[in-house]
C-alpha cells in the first residue's frame, strides 16, 4: 500500500534509483528538484531534504512504498514562483510504476 511521506535522508539509494529510471536532465517535476542540487553524495542529499524542508512556498511529499520511492507530488502555494508557468501541482512517477493510478490517488 503506497502512503505520502515528506522527504527524508533514510531513502537516499532508493531515491536514486527512482531518479535514474528517468534518464539525464530534471524530468521528475514532483520532486522540487533543481538543476542546481546536487543529490549524488550523501552531503548534497541531506542539503536538498533540507532545502524542500524549509520551503515557504510549496510542499514536497514522496510516494513510497516500502522502502521504495515510486514518485513524488509537489503542492505550489500561492507565491511559488511555478505557480504561475506550471501550476499549483506538481507530480511525476518513476517509470516503472506508471499506470498503476498513483498520481490520482496521491492527489485525492
């Protein structure tokens, strides 16, 4: 059964693993991920769980199940500077848990 968590250290490799499903460049738009974080090393990682912990304007959750990171939804507040060019939500999930209606249940 998948549950939202809010983004935490202790699923660095499976993050990552979720992370190379997508291939080079920043595609998991549900995840407040910028090209300027380095997510790689453990450092880097605990800087961006960090940096998405103390966002103002926005809320990460990361769909989980398990252990394993299926994907991520970012809910943009108001004042997001996205907001306005990519809306209010955000989503994406790994590859290899499409179409299992992950999306929608992590909106409802």
């Amino acid at each position: 059964m998948p549950e939202l968590i809010a983004p935490t250290e202790r699923l660095h490799a499976s993050w990552l693993q979720c992370h190379a499903e997508w291939g080079a460049g920043l595609h998991e738009d549900g995840f407040g991920l910028l090209a300027t974080d380095e997510v790689d090393s453990p450092a880097g990682f605990q800087t961006w769980v960090a940096r998405l912990a103390n966002e103002s304007d926005g809320t990460c959750w990361w769909i989980v199940e398990g252990d394993r990171v299926l994907g991520g939804i970012a809910l943009r507040h108001q004042n997001h500077e996205l907001a306005p060019r990519a809306g209010h939500i955000g989503y994406g999930i790994r590859p290899s848990s499409r179409g299992q209606g992950l999306a929608t249940w992590a909106l409802g």
